[in-house]
C-alpha cells in the first residue's frame, strides 16, 4: 500500500515510518517539523525508493488537497499531534490548533479523497487515527482502560486528543469515513524527544544531573515498547473493523519510582559514575504537576482475541535495549538538544516526568 503518516517525524511517527518501509509499503510522510520533529531521525531512509517526505501543517486544507491529489494514498494514518502534557500546560491553544483543528481539517481532506475513489478502491481504504489513553482520566488501584470506558479527559493534551477522537467517530457515523481508532499507553524507545520520561531520566544521569520524580513517584502507567506499537498499528489497518476503536496496551503497569530507579540500576552497570556511587542517589522529588492522572492500565483484549496482537517485548527487553540505544547515540541526542529544549522543566510547576 502506499500510505499517508502524518507526523512521521516524531517519535512513534518516525519509528512507524521505518516499520512500514521494512514491510514493503510505500509511505508519504508530511509533517510540520515543530520542537519534537526530527528528521535526523529518519537519515536512514531519507533516501529510500518508497519514502517522500513533506513538510507541511495538516491545517493547510490547499496542501492537503495537493497531497491527496497527487499520491492518492490507499490509507492515512494519523499521528500529527502535539503530545506532551506539561507543554499543554503552558500553551494549550496549540493543542487545540493541531490535534483538533488539524484533525478536522485532515479528515475533510480525507473524505474528499475518499469519495473521488472508484468502487474497488474506495472499499479498501481507511483513516487510522493514533490516540491516547489519556483520553480516559485516571484510574485508581484497580481496574484498566478499554474501548467503552467513558471519556474524562484532566489535561489540557488530553482533552484535545478526547476532542479529535469525537470527531473521527463523527465523521464515520455522518460522513461514512472508514475511520479506525487506537488508544494507546505510554510508549518508549529509540528517538524519542528527550522531554519524556525514559530519555530524559537516562540523559540526565548521562549529565551528573539531578533526577527529579513528581510527588512521590507513585502514579503508574502501562508501558508499550514502539515497535510493538507499530506493529498494533498496522495489524489494525490491515483487519480491523472500520468504526471501531482498538485499545493497545503492554500489559505492563510500573511507577515513575521504579521506572527511574530501573534505569539508573541498569546505567550504574552500562555507564557507571566516576564516583562510584549509584545513579540512584541523584533521585529527587519535586512538586507536582497539576491534573496529574494516578494511574493508567490498558485493558487490550479486544486487539487481542479479534486480530491476533499481542506485545512481544518484555519490559526488561525494551527498557535495556532503549538505554543502549541512547548510550550509543549521543550525536542524535546532541542535535536534538541544540534546539529550544534544554532539558528544563515545563507544566508551570517544573521538569516533565
């Protein structure tokens, strides 16, 4: 197939990218290379027969058109977004811009496009549009997120990735769009922006810098190794249901604590300090974040007793593997932090976690 990404040059979209091209699809990736876009990340296959790369904003209705016009995509997978909460803190109209206007104006592009399709063509294609677990709220000790779990967005990422969701369901009921839908948890993994987490808790250990952990450390989330994402993702656009929503999770709760404390275990035997203490004792716990949900648990049994996904990594495999990447990148991690981020701390009340 040839297929439409959008924002493939962030952190999922760029590692889907790659994922697509391996399994022989061709791929037009248009993306408006904001803060965490990179085509660094993408150097590989820059120059691949299958891949052209545009750079554009998907609420630019004339540059869609053309795209659409002139590639005629079978599919479009949507992942163009602004993604991180704490910068949703500080700036959320941005995230109402991209993640619903954007989204809006995308699936107008789409139906449009959809429409024009002769009768063969146009029964096999479909919009596959990424979104969050966030979307849901928070949970508390028990229970996990699934596809008819009621919407409660506390953020202001949230709440633009709740709106989108609204809309693709919208123009699948009015329009008859052949929308599909994934909720996704936490993802980690080679090239993601440094202001996440899982990266930024190994660079700052890397640095000698502090590492700071929101309140106690205690709010959990269900955490997905990116390429068995991308490998949800494709199995959805292959045989999944037009209308439907496919929650994609790792089954794979662990806390901020014990995600920090697993990596600086892990580094204090791949890069252990000069000192010789442990990277643990640089572990602080700072104030934190408002609206910060306590607990995130996919229920993926849905994906997996209908179209055969499950995760193949373990937490282990991932996390080791992710660290080793980013001990063997530094020059990636450079370039992407001579930009506007510094590993400062963002959300009015500080450094994301």
């Amino acid at each position: 197939m040839l297929l439409l990404v959008t924002g493939g040059a962030g952190f999922i979209g760029g590692n889907l990218v790659r994922f697509l091209l391996e399994r022989g699809h061709g791929v037009v990736n248009v993306d408006k290379l904001t803060y965490a876009g990179n085509l660094a990340s993408l150097e590989d296959v820059r120059l691949h027969p299958r891949y052209r790369f545009i750079l554009g904003d998907i609420r630019d209705a004339d540059l869609l058109e053309k795209v659409f016009a002139e590639h005629r995509p079978s599919a479009v997978l949507n992942l163009a977004a602004e993604s991180h909460v704490d910068r949703s803190i500080d700036a959320p109209s941005d995230f109402i811009q991209t993640n619903v206007v954007g989204t809006f104006c995308l699936l107008n592009a789409a139906l449009t496009h959809y429409e024009s399709l002769p009768g063969d063509v146009r029964h096999g294609f479909r919009f596959l549009h990424v979104s969050t677990d966030e979307v849901f709220g928070s949970l508390g000790e028990e229970g996990a997120f699934s596809e008819t779990t009621p919407y409660a967005p506390n953020s202001p990422y949230s709440a633009s990735k709740a709106g989108a969701d609204h809309l693709v369901r919208a123009w699948r009921r009015t329009y008859g769009l052949p929308t599909l839908t994934t909720n996704c948890s936490n993802n980690y993994g080679p090239y993601q922006f440094p202001e996440k987490l899982i990266p930024h808790m190994i660079l700052s250990a890397l640095r000698n810098e502090p590492l700071p952990v929101y309140g106690d450390g205690k709010n959990v989330r269900d955490w997905l190794y990116v390429l068995d994402h991308c490998r949800a993702l494709l199995t959805v656009l292959e045989r999944g249901t037009p209308g439907e929503c496919y929650a994609v999770g790792g089954n794979c709760e662990r806390a901020n604590l014990e995600i920090v404390r697993f990596i600086c275990d892990a580094l204090d035997d791949l890069r252990p300090r000069q000192d010789g203490k442990s990277h643990r004792e640089r572990i602080t716990f700072v104030p934190d974040r408002p609206g910060h949900d306590l607990r995130y648990a996919m229920d993926a049994s849905k994906i997996k007793n209908e179209l055969g996904w499950s995760p193949q990594w373990t937490f282990e495999e991932g996390m080791r593997k992710t660290i080793v990447w980013y001990l063997e990148n530094e020059a990636w991690v450079d370039d992407v932090l001579n930009g506007s981020y510094r590993l400062e701390r963002l959300g009015r009340s500080g450094h994301d976690t």
